[in-house]
C-alpha cells in the first residue's frame, strides 16, 4: 500500500454556529489564495444567496489550501440537523476530522450526531475548541464535556488520542496551548500535515466514488470525489456504475482539482485527491466511476432517511399564474425531479391528486429551504402543514424523535415545560449555570416540534434559542391535538383597507398592510378565539354626508405581524395551505368559500357521530 504525502483530506464538522465556515475563511485567508487587492470578505464558502442571508451553511463544499508543499483539500459541512445529509454524503471523501466545539455552549446534540457519524468512518480526529476569545467561554469544561463525548463515541483507542487545539477562528488564531498569544492558523496546518494520515492509495486502475454533484451552463454536470485507485485525465475512456449495478460508458471531458475558491483544470489526477469531472451527464451521487477494466462499484453512500413530509400542489388560489413563471403541473414534477439529484435525503412521490406531490425531507427548514429556492426561481405553487413521518417496523407503528435543547432563562422554565408536555416531549436533562440561564435537554416526537418554533420564539420573546437532532424511532404515541386559536379569513375578494383591518384588529391580530389584495378564504390573521371568523377586510367605513370626523384618517393600526416562510409552514393547520409565489407568501383555507367550510364541518361532525 502506498500513500500520497503531499495530500491531506479534511472534514470540518461540528454543531450550527460553532464556526466552521468562519475557520476555513481564516485558512483561506492565510494560505494567500487570493490576491493581495482582492476583497473577500466572510464567510467566503457560504455562496448561496439564502445561506449569506441565513448565516447559516446548507450545502458541504470543496476548497483546498496548500501548506509546507502539501495540498490539504477541505471540505465544509452544514451543522443544522436538518442538512445532515450533506454530512453523510461528503465523509467518505476524507481521512480526518476537524470537530470544532463552541467555547461555551460546548459539545450540543449535533456534535454529538456528527462525531459519530465521523468515528464511525474511522476518521482521524482534531478537536478545536473555537471561540476562545468569547467573554464567560468556559474552556476547561467543554473540554472536559468533548472527551466524554469521545469516550462514549470511540470505536477504537487510537480515535481517543486526539490533539486539541484552541481558536479564535473570527481572530484567525489557532494555539496549541491556553494562554499563549495566537498569531495565525499555522499550529492548526501544521496539526493536520503531522496527524491526518495521508491518503492511502490502492493498486489498480482508474475509481472514484461520486459524493457530490454540480452544475455548470457550459460544462453540464459536474461530478465530486475523491479518487480511490488510479488516474484520471481528459478524454479518458471510463464507465459509472449505478445503483443497480447497470453500466454506463462515457468519455470524460475535463478534469478539475481544487484551490481555494477555484476549480483548477489539470492534465491528470492521481488516487487520493479529491477532483471534479464533466463529460458524465447522467451519473448519480453514490455512483462510482471506473476504468474500462476494473468496473467493480465502491459501497454506496448511506443517507438517514427523511423525518417530515409535506404536499407540494399547483397553485390552486384565484390570484393562479399572475405572479410566477413556472405554474404547470409537469414544471413543478420536473423541478423536483431534478431537486432529487443532488438533494441526497429529499424523496419525491405522487399522490391521488395528478396536481399535487408528496415531499420528504430531513426536518421542517430542508424543506423550506428548497421552497424558498423554487420562490426564488420564479415557480409558484402550494404546500400543506409538514407532518413527520411514522413507519411500520416489525408489526407495530413507530415514530421519528428528536432531541431538543434549549437555552433559556429561569423564568421560561414553566411555560415551556407546561407547552412541551402537551407536545408529548420529556426533559430528560436541565443544567442551571448558577445564574439566571438554564439549558433544557427534551426528547420530543417530530409531531411535536412542528409548530412549536414560532410559539417558542413569541413565549421566549426572542430570548432563547433552540436546537433539535434525530434521535431514532420510537412507538407512537397518539395524537397532539392542535391549540391553535382559528383564524381570521377573509371573506370577500379586493383590496384590504384600514377600517376593515381595524375590525379585524378587534378580533385577533393581523398579518396584512392595508393595500393588500386579498381573496376570500384567505387567512389575514390569527383569532384571539378558538374558532375561524370570516371578516370583511376589504369594507370602507360608511360614507355620511356631513364630513364628521376625520376618523378614519386617525385610525392608528397595530403593525401587522409579518410571517417569514418557514412561520408560515409552522403556522398552518390541516385545513389550510401556503401560497408560495415569486412575489408573495399568502396563507389560505384549503376550502375558500364560507359555504364549503361549513358544509364540510358538518359533514365530519356526522361522520364522527356515525
Ligand atoms: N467571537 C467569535 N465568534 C466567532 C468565532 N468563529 C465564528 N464566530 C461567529 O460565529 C457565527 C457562526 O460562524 P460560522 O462560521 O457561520 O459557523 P458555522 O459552523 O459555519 O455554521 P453552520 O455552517 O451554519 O453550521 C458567525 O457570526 C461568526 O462570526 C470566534 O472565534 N469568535
Ligand atoms: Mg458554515
């Protein structure tokens, strides 16, 4: 066996926020990969637009940096539970690990679920305990708390004997020691070249494993991954090998390694770099690719699978095809088809209705991620309440749980177990700091965490925050009857105005500004009651002739409460649906007019009596 000592295969992996992205800015930074006058600004790899709005990563991607002569090629995740697909697919890719810990929220469920996944791979671990620089950080035991994740975690002894290294990642200093002063990221290079084993390269021809996929308007389809056995160099002749054993021949057209933010056209890679190449356009994340002589597949990639599903329709509303470009039937199938491509945990499937698709995906932000992307494209459309996603194992219904943290302060502590309850949730763990902040560790079913986010955000007033990871299935539990209150409906077509909203404001609050156009059934705001009422929201005050008063002019509105995407999903019942279009998010009935919804009520009621 031989290895490739001028390469090393990193993953960054670690809870949200816990500063990755930030880390291989500071790695970028220093390896002089950019010119001197270039400006990069932060967060360099987060190139999505909804991932530099969010702050957050959603999709793992490729850099590389080189050091001392050695390429260390970088791969950064997402740490949001709901993309960990992307930390499933990318592992492969890589011999080590860098696991970054925040310096005070410490090792968090996430950390947890992807040191796992990386222990199991057998991948060589560096912990970094980032934001040292943080007042109240308390380093000494998240250190503590990370060795004990590794001793429960481990599968061999040499996986217990990790280096640890200390960071400013937003300073861009990386030291090997408390207390001594950082300078730059060099100790955290030099860390990776002397403990991340380099690649090891096997004998044999020509084999790489698809873990990634992108596309380019001249190129077409990009495949990712690391080459296992062999070289590779344009116009080589070569197979893929599908998910079904079947065996497609294909020419490669150009070979791509990279540096930095860019891909870097090459005559030739060799095992253990990890490379980009065009020319496949119909090969799949998982499959391999292979010489004409050896076309043995490499083990494919395991996803978890998805924990929530919700319907994807076209748009049914009266104000249809007015704002988006893509409304058909066949545009939306084929956008999700396409989705399914390179969003390795998203299912697609139909239903009974030829308009409509049923989506699955990993937790409530995976899909509305992709919503906000097809908004974004200019496809309209409409989506139901998410409901998790129970199965059948061995005879007996199971459901998805999760493990929800939250951090708080001591006065929440009885409103949110009192909410959490209802919501069929345990607190399995609560650590007071001795202050006024506490963290709540519930194991929760799925079901129960959807709606809860925006009910969370408005009890907690904004003050806490609240993280959740796939636990694993356990039996069902019954039903969670919502405690939603009804809604205020519109119910007639035209343009909201303020007198008509400030009666709804007599019942509730609302989510419209007067000028809004607004159909009937739909949802305008939230009742202080249990029951839906309908409201005319578009009726102007009564014209006298004598100009009393100027009472309408001085009618001051509450301001409306906005709803971002994903409140809105949260938001919905059963009964209801968003209205996704390019321009706007509506929220409605699915039964619009007052007379279905009453003939439907009554006709469930005699079938409950019945
Ligand atoms: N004080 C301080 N803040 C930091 C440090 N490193 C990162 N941050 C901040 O932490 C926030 C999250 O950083 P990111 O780099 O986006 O974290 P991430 O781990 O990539 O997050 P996801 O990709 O969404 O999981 C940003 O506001 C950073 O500026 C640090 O060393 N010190
Ligand atoms: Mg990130």
């Amino acid at each position: 066996m031989n290895y490739r000592s001028d390469i090393r295969n990193i993953v960054i992996i670690a809870h949200v926020d816990h500063g990755k992205t930030t880390l291989v800015d500071a790695m970028l930074k220093q390896s002089k990969v950019f010119r001197n006058n270039q400006i990069v600004g932060e967060l360099i790899m987060d190139q999505n637009a909804i991932e530099r709005e969010k702050g957050i990563t959603i999709m793992a991607r490729n850099t590389a940096v080189i050091y001392r002569d050695v390429k260390i090629n970088i791969i950064d995740t997402p740490g949001h539970a709901d993309f960990s697909g992307e930390v499933e697919r990318v592992l492969s890719m890589a011999d080590g690990c860098l696991l970054l810990v925040d310096s005070i929220e410490g090792p968090m469920p996430q950390t947890k679920f992807v040191l796992r996944l990386a222990m199991k791979m057998g991948l060589k671990p560096i912990v970094v305990i980032n934001k040292i620089d943080r007042r109240n950080s308390r380093i000494a035991e998240v250190l503590k708390l990370t060795e004990d994740l590794f001793l429960e975690l481990a599968i061999s002894a040499d996986q217990l004997d990790f280096p640890v290294l200390y960071a400013s990642a937003r300073e861009g200093t990386v030291v090997t020691e408390l207390g001594m002063k950082g300078k730059d990221v060099t100790p955290l290079l030099e860390c990776i070249l002397g403990k991340v084993p380099p690649p090891k390269i096997e004998s044999g021809s020509f084999q790489m494993l698809v873990s990634n996929l992108a596309y380019d308007s001249h190129k077409g389809k990009i495949a990712i991954g690391r080459i296992w056995r062999g070289k590779v160099a344009p116009h080589q002749l070569v197979v893929s090998v599908g998910a079904d054993g079947s065996i497609t021949h294909y020419e490669i057209s150009e070979v791509f390694t990279y540096l930095g933010l860019k891909h870097l056209k090459v005559e030739e890679a060799e095992a253990g770099d990890i490379v980009a190449v065009t020319g496949l356009d119909k090969v799949n994340i998982g499959d391999t690719i292979a010489s004409l002589e050896q076309t043995e597949a490499l083990p494919r990639i395991e996803i978890g699978e998805p924990t929530v599903e919700m319907t994807f329709g076209v748009n049914t509303s009266p104000f249809a095809g007015r704002e988006g470009h893509f409304c058909t039937t066949r545009q939306l199938w084929a956008r999700l088809y396409r989705e399914l491509e390179t969003n390795l945990s998203l299912r697609v499937q139909g239903t009974d209705s030829r308009d409509t698709f049923l989506v699955k995906g990993r937790g409530e932000l995976h899909l509305a991620i992709l919503i906000e992307t097809m908004r974004r494209e200019g496809y309209e459309f409409e989506v139901s309440k998410p409901k998790a996603i129970t199965k059948i194992v061995d005879g007996n219904l199971v459901e998805p749980v999760e493990v929800l943290t939250i951090d708080t302060k001591d006065e929440y502590f009885g409103v949110l177990t009192e909410m959490l309850s209802k919501r069929q949730a345990q607190l399995t763990d609560m650590r007071n700091d001795g202050h006024d902040d506490v963290r709540l560790v519930f194991h929760v079913p799925t079901k129960g965490l959807i709606g809860f986010r925006t009910v969370f955000s408005t009890v907690t007033h904004g003050e806490s925050i609240m993280n959740t990871t796939f636990l694993g299935y356990e039996p069902y539990h019954g039903d969670i009857i919502s405690t939603r209150n009804g809604a205020l409906v519109a119910s007639e077509q035209g343009i909201a105005v303020t007198y008509g909203l400030n009666n709804a404001q007599g019942r509730g609050c609302t989510f419209i500004e007067p000028g809004t156009l607004v159909y009937e059934g739909m949802v305008i705001g939230l009742n202080s009651q249990p029951k839906d009422i309908a409201i005319n929201v578009c009726k102007e005050k009564k014209k006298t002739n004598v100009r009393s008063s100027t009472s309408d002019i001085s009618i001051k509105l509450a301001p409306p409460v906005q709803l971002s995407l994903e409140q809105a999903i949260d938001f919905i019942n059963d009964d209801e649906l968003v209205e996704i279009t390019p321009g706007n998010i509506r929220l409605r009935k699915r039964l619009l007019t007052q007379a279905q919804r009453s003939k439907d009520r009554s006709s469930s009621r005699r079938s409950v009596k019945q």
